[in-house]
C-alpha cells in the first residue's frame, strides 16, 4: 500500500504517545470534598459515597495530612448541623460547624486551600436552598442570607467561596458584601451552570439536604439547555466571578467545551456523586477496571476543557498518578 498519511506511526510506542499528549492531569487540578459533622470521634463511611466520610472536627487531622501528604492542594467543605429551621442560621453562625472547620483546617495546614461551599439546603428544616415564602424559593431575601454565611465563612478563614444555590444575583451580593468588610481576597468560584440533576442523589443522603417537598426546578437548571448556560455564566463573570462552574460534568461535556470556547475564564467542573457511584458500584462488582475508568473519566474533564475537578476521586487519582 502506498499511503502516504499513517496516523499510526504516531501511537507505536509509550514515548512517542507521550509527545503528542494533549491533555495531562495533575493533581494540582482537584479539589476534593469533605463532609463535616458535629460530635467527637467520628469517622463514618457514607453509605452511598463509599470511601468517603463523615468526620468531626476533632477527627480532621490523619484525613488533613493524608490529603497534605497526597499532593491535593485543595478541599470543599460541606457541613451537616445539627441544628435546622426555616432561615438555615446555623449556615452564618460565626460557631457554626463549617466555620470552625475552617479554623480546624487552617491550623492543622495553614497552606491547605479551603473552599466552602455556599447554600442554606443542609441547614433548613424544608431542605430548600434559600428563604421559602408560599412554598417558594424567595430570591431577594435569599440574597442576603447568602451574603452572611459568605462572609462567616471569610472571617473564619475561607481562602474561596463557592455559591451553589443558584439564585439571581448572588455573586454580586457576595462580592459586595466581601469586599465592604475587607475580604477582597477571597476569591469566589459560582456554580454558574447548575443543573436540576438526578446525578445528585447520594449526595443528598449524604449531607442529608433532600427537599421535603418539591424539587429544585425553579432555580437550577433544565438539562435540556445550553444556551442558557452561556448566559448564566456571562452573568456571574459580570457580577465578579473568578472562576465559574458546569455541574455536573459527565452528561454535560459539550457545555463544559461551550464555556471554554466562549468565555476565557477558569472553568472548574464538578463530578459529582451519582456519576461517582455509579463507577464505584460497577467497580465492586467487578463489572469495570476502576482506576482506567476513573483516570480517562478525569481526562475527558479536562480535554472537553475544564482546568479544575471537584472529585470524590481525587484522592484514589492523585495516588495511581503519583505511581505512573
Ligand atoms: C448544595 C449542593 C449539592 C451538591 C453540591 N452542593 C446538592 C444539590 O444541589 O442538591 C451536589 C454534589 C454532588 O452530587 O456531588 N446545594
């Protein structure tokens, strides 16, 4: 055969593959989730998040340093109080469960990056994510609920927030509120494209944050769109964004590569708990080889043009990376 073109002279051994690359995970891409939640001397396994725990603050210090001790630069708090009414105040109470895990965290490793994430669902008693009036998520008065756990959050030592509630307006409320008592440093990371999804179930019995009536269609979004994703995010990059977010990741690569391709921003997605169960499930079964699915599974993350990944897998990736 006279073929001119071989595409295949490319891929004929480990080192040419290599320089060819396009795509390269790192470690330094993950951020990795941790469930805090109140009392002593807890360290639980979350049923539908196997491998991933529950801990009490006085038992962050082995998880703080395996994670130190893996490369990860950073975490995304999650708190479960033990308290809840209908504003969510544990959600801005300076002693509130994440605050002081912040503190915890940032005298345990000072150069840990804690991201916190910003929402009111695992503090209210209806599980919705802001103030309900007449059975509906009120907006404007959600704001500045929003505003305050934000800056609790700061003040306890936040390097970054991360608003997942999906309100009209957030980001700028935020922003504001921020910088009007001296945070101007803390950066803030917008779940901008964040869809209604089903993907989110075990995080929900998780963090126990289900709603008890309802679904949250009226504020995240329908997956059937991605031109309204584009809006979304334009609009959080106009209120003050530093980095913006398409949640969840698997099912919506082609917004991922939207985002990318439209907006010259950091993109941060997230792959979250139902597409994590699913390969942990198919993987004690024995049905999938876990650690090629889950490393090609991050790379298409970042091929579709995400620069970082919050990931229950982060701290597996950052070991089988470790020993490539
Ligand atoms: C809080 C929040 C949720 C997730 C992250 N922040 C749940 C939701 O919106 O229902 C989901 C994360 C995951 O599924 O891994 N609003």
């Amino acid at each position: 055969m006279n073929l001119l073109n071989r595409p295949r002279r490319l891929r004929r051994n480990a080192a040419i593959r290599g320089l060819i690359q396009e795509t390269v995970l790192n470690v330094k891409d993950f951020i990795y989730p941790l469930f805090v939640v109140e009392g002593e001397g807890i360290k639980e396994e979350i049923e539908s998040l196997s491998n991933n725990y529950h801990f009490s603050i006085d038992m962050l210090k082995d998880e703080i340093d395996e994670i130190t001790n893996l490369g990860i630069k950073a975490v995304i708090l999650f708190g479960l109080p033990d308290k809840k009414d209908s504003y969510g105040s544990e959600a801005y109470s300076d002693d509130g469960i994440v605050q002081r895990a912040i503190r915890e965290i940032k005298r345990i490793n000072e150069e840990l990056l804690v991201v916190t994430d910003i929402c009111m669902c695992q503090y209210t008693d209806h599980g919705h994510c802001g103030i309900l009036k007449d059975g509906y998520v009120d907006n404007d008065e959600t704001l500045k609920y929003l505003a305050k756990i934000a800056l609790s959050h700061a003040k306890a030592g936040a390097d970054m927030v991360a608003p997942s509630d999906m309100m009209d307006g957030r980001i700028a409320a935020i922003r504001s509120i921020l910088d009007e008592n001296g945070f101007t440093e803390v950066s803030v990371m917008a779940y901008s494209a964040k869809y209604a999804s089903a993907f989110y179930g075990p995080f929900r019995a998780a963090a126990n944050s289900a709603p008890e009536c309802g679904d949250r269609k009226s504020y995240q979004m329908d997956p059937a769109n991605s031109d309204e994703a584009l809006r979304e995010v334009e609009l959080d990059i106009k209120e003050g964004a530093d980095i913006v977010m398409v949640k969840p990741a698997l099912s919506y690569l082609d917004v991922i590569r939207r985002v990318k391709d439209k907006f010259n921003m950091p993109l941060a997605v997230y792959n979250v708990s139902g597409e994590y169960a699913m390969i942990k499930a198919a993987a004690e079964k024995g049905w999938i080889d876990e650690k090629s699915i889950v490393l090609e599974k991050l790379l298409s993350m970042k091929r579709a043009g995400a620069d970082i990944i919050i990931t229950y897998h982060a701290k597996d990736a950052a070991q089988w990376l470790k020993e490539e």
